[in-house]
C-alpha cells in the first residue's frame, strides 16, 4: 500500500510532500525496502529540484594534482607527516594504506554492515527511531524531514563512546564486528591525530589531549540500487562536522570531493582507508587544514554500496573551542571566535545536509 500510494504521489496534484515523509518514516522499511516491496521509480520525495541534480556523471579529472592523495603509513614519519599535511592542507582528503588494520577485519566490519541491511524488513524495523537513547538507530537520512529532498540510502547508527552502547542494544549480526572495529579505529586515530598535530607544528599529543579520541559515532551506510540516479543522491553535499572522520568503503565507487569547484572522484583502493578533516579541526588549526564538502551519488548498479564511516570528536560539550594559541600571531591572527561543542553539534543537527555553514557561522 506505501508503494502504491507513494508511487501515486509523483503525480504534481497529489503530492503532499510532508504526508508522504511521514508516511515514509512511520513505515520503517527504509529504501531497500522500497525495493523490496517491488519499487521500480524512486518516490517524489526522494526527486531533488532540477537545478541542484547531479546531472550527467563525468570521470575522475585526470590532472593528478585534483587526485584524492593516498599515504603510505608505513613511510618514515617524517614523510607521513608531511604527506599528510599537504594532503589535509588542499584536498581536506586522502587514503591511507599499511595502516595496521588487518584485511580480513576490513572485510568481516564491512560484510557485517551489508549483512544487517539485508536482513528482512522486519527484523531491520526494530531497530529503527530517529533518537539514538539507547545508542543504536537503524533510519534514513538523519535529516528527512529537514531536508527539501530525501537521498536514497539507509544508515546503522551507534554511539561508541565516550559510553559505549549496551552490547544487548547492538544488533547481533553486527555486535561483534562493531566492537572489534571500534577497537581497531581507535588506536589508529590515535596515531592519526599525533600526525595532525606534528604537521601543526605542536606536539604530539596535542590534539589527543582536547579528547578528540573519546566521542565517536559510527554510521554504516547502505547505498542499495537506485532506479532514477541523476534524480536523487545517496548523500547530499555537506562537511563533517568533527575532528576526523574516518572511513572504509566497498569497491562500488560513488564518494565525491569538492576540489576547486570540480567534483572528484575517490576511487575505491584495496585495504585503504578514507581520512577526511571536520569542521571542527579546520577551526582548531587555524585554517591550517580544509573541511571540504563531499557527497555521494546514487548508486546505478546492482551491487549495494556499503561503507562505514567513524566521526571522531572531543567529549567535552561545555569546553570552548577556538584556534589553538599556538597557531595565532600578528601575522596569522585567529580566525574564528571560541565557541562550545555543545552549541556547534546543536545548530549542526537543526539545519539539514547543505554544505557548509557553520565554520562560516563562526569566523571572527
């Protein structure tokens, strides 16, 4: 009946759109559900205007200096350092390999995600709420009903720290597998953020000692195929709006970069992962490093598309955040005014996925 009715509302007299999201939303079968009831076009809901469709797909630029850099980890750190700052410094991207992560916990965290959204609707319909009290939320789109268009893919939420969701809360095809990769991630981030902080030019520890380690957040994203991708997107562009986020994706492409006002594609790479910068580091390095918008595009082929992405945070909600003091001098005065996490997360979660807005919000 959903699809009936949904499918009916394409019709421009019909369509109301916040009925249809409701009616969406209150359903609880997500879009592979859609799918899976028969679905052959995608609903008017998910139609985004003419004017902000992806259009028509072209490849990769080819000029290497618009290619998302990948860093070897097991380089000399010097080299890993200042790869990494060139990299974090333009792109706000890049792909890391030798990084410590073994392949068959890449492909087990990876097959696990896959394996809950395939799971029946039913089953997938427990979990699913807007609100993440218990820590885990199975939904589509954390913006649906503040956005003016939905995107076509569903997402597996959890809180993994600084309190770590109730094992029992964390479905079991899953639970395992999540807490051997939040394991995993962590002691990597760890390393990560040393690199950040040397290619800063403090110390070591310095970003780890603002607890950006401590507030993590997983989303494992199912892009399911879509049958009118330049209608819609899998996830619209926007910046992250933590420290670091950190990513590993299946070999089905459809992650996008903003470099220079062109779209850049970030090819899937065996084993690697994918390290973005968040709004909230750009600020704290002064400028130094770039949170740059990203996006998905619907996916076109059978294959679902799968990643799972950790967003990396300080826990402190009530600490002000501004440019580190290090990094301010008459030459470099700070650029944005102190702030606190609790209010940045706050106007974060109002607005939906448009791009960035919020380092702008505030610049000094």
């Amino acid at each position: 009946m959903l699809v009936t009715t949904m499918v009916n509302s394409n019709a421009e007299v019909e369509y109301d759109r916040p009925k249809e999201v409701k009616a969406f939303d209150d359903s609880k079968i997500g879009v592979k559900g859609l799918l899976d009831s028969g679905l052959t076009s995608i609903p008017r809901i998910f139609h985004h205007p003419p004017e902000c469709r992806p259009g028509p797909r072209p490849s990769t630029r080819c000029d290497p200096s618009h290619a998302v850099p990948v860093v070897d980890l097991s380089a000399p750190r010097s080299v890993a350092v200042d790869q990494v700052r060139r990299a974090t410094s333009t792109v706000g991207f890049f792909q890391i390999t030798n990084h410590g992560i073994p392949d068959d916990v890449i492909s087990r965290t990876i097959s696990a995600a896959k394996a809950f959204h395939e799971q029946p609707t039913a089953v997938k319909a427990a979990h699913y709420r807007r609100e993440v009290g218990t820590g885990v939320a199975f939904s589509t789109n954390v913006d649906l009903f503040q956005s003016k268009a939905a995107s076509w893919r569903d997402t597996l939420q959890m809180r993994l720290g600084p309190i770590a969701p109730n094992p029992g809360d964390v479905p079991e095809v899953v639970r395992s597998e999540v807490f051997d990769w939040d394991r995993e991630v962590k002691c990597l981030t760890e390393n990560l953020l040393g690199l950040l902080s040397e290619g800063l030019g403090v110390e070591r520890e310095r970003l780890k000692g603002l607890s950006c380690l401590e507030s993590r957040t997983m989303v494992a994203h199912y892009y399911p195929y879509c049958p009118d991708p330049d209608l819609t997107y899998g996830l619209t562009s926007h910046t992250d709006p933590g420290v670091v986020t950190v990513l590993v994706q299946n070999q089905v492409s459809g992650l996008q970069v903003k470099f220079d006002e062109e779209w850049v594609d970030v090819k899937p790479v065996p084993g690697a992962l994918v390290i973005n910068i968040g709004d909230i580091l750009q600020i704290i390095s002064n400028d130094e490093y770039k949170s740059v918008e990203h996006r998905v595009l619907a996916n076109p082929l059978p294959e679902p598309r799968v990643s799972i992405a950790v967003f990396f945070n300080s826990s402190d909600r009530e600490r002000l955040y501004g440019p580190l003091p290090e990094l301010i001098s008459p030459e470099k005065p700070a650029q944005y005014r102190e702030f606190s996490l609790g209010d940045y997360m706050q106007r974060f979660f109002k607005k939906e996925l448009d791009g960035k807005t919020l380092t702008n919000y505030y610049k000094a």
